[in-house]
C-alpha cells in the first residue's frame, strides 16, 4: 500500500479501471477509490475522451490496453497512466500482478507534476515469473 515516507501517512489514490479490466480486481487495491469506467457513467467513450475525463476525477487510470501508447497523445494530460502488459485481460492472469500495481502508484503520486503525464507500463516477464516497471515520460 502506498505511504508517504515523510509523514508516514497512507495516500489513497482514485483508480479508473478500463472497460477492458476486470471490475473484479477492485478487491486487490485495498485502500483506493476504484471505480470502473461504467460507474463513472463514461462507458463506450473513445480512449482520448475517456483520458481527458479521467485526469478531472481520478489520479490513475489502469487498462490492459498495450496500444494505447501509440493511439493517444498525452501531451498535456496531467494524468497518470498504467497499462498492465499481459497476454490476457483475465482476472487470474492480472491478479498476481496487482501488487506491482499497487508498488507503482505512490511512485507515481510522488512523481507528479502539472505539465507532463506519464504511461507507466507493467510487463509480465514470462520466462523469469517476475514484473519489470518501465514509465515512459
């Protein structure tokens, strides 16, 4: 869980979960506002809408979607991003992921800052069985 070193405090942080994750993996970020993109009232929204809906009312949106680096511009997006880089968006195959996902969110509160945004990429390293974090600035 995410904490602020400093003031030893815990961060909560508002979590988007994409249309194509899994609403089930909610339960696996205990402590943080999770909602789906349908309870935002935001379904079937285009992926540069839906971002810049996203950075009003949530700190990260979370998606399997591997393309989305290469679809969307993120150029003045104040919004982190991370993109879950699996084979499959099924809930066993995400689930052991999401404690690198929550490893990664405070990284990504601490690193926050008005004229950037950030797609942080977590990779299912299939020979090794261990999760590589790669942020593309």
């Amino acid at each position: 869980m995410p904490w602020n070193k400093q003031k030893l405090t815990f961060s909560p942080m508002r979590v988007l979960l994409d249309e194509c994750v899994p609403r089930g993996l909610r339960a696996e970020l205990p402590g943080h506002e999770v909602k789906t993109v349908a309870e935002a009232g935001w379904a079937g929204a285009k992926n540069g809408t839906l971002l810049q809906l996203a950075a009003t009312q949530f700190e990260v949106p979370l998606t399997v979607d591997r393309n989305l680096e290469y679809q969307q511009s993120f150029l003045g997006l104040t919004i982190a991003v991370i993109v879950v880089d699996v084979p499959s968006n099924d809930i066993a195959v995400l689930r052991p992921l999401m404690p690198a996902v929550l490893k990664a969110l405070p990284r990504l509160e601490a690193r926050n800052c008005d004229a950037c945004s950030r797609l942080t990429t977590l990779k299912l390293m299939r020979a090794r069985r261990r999760v590589d974090e790669s942020v593309i600035v």
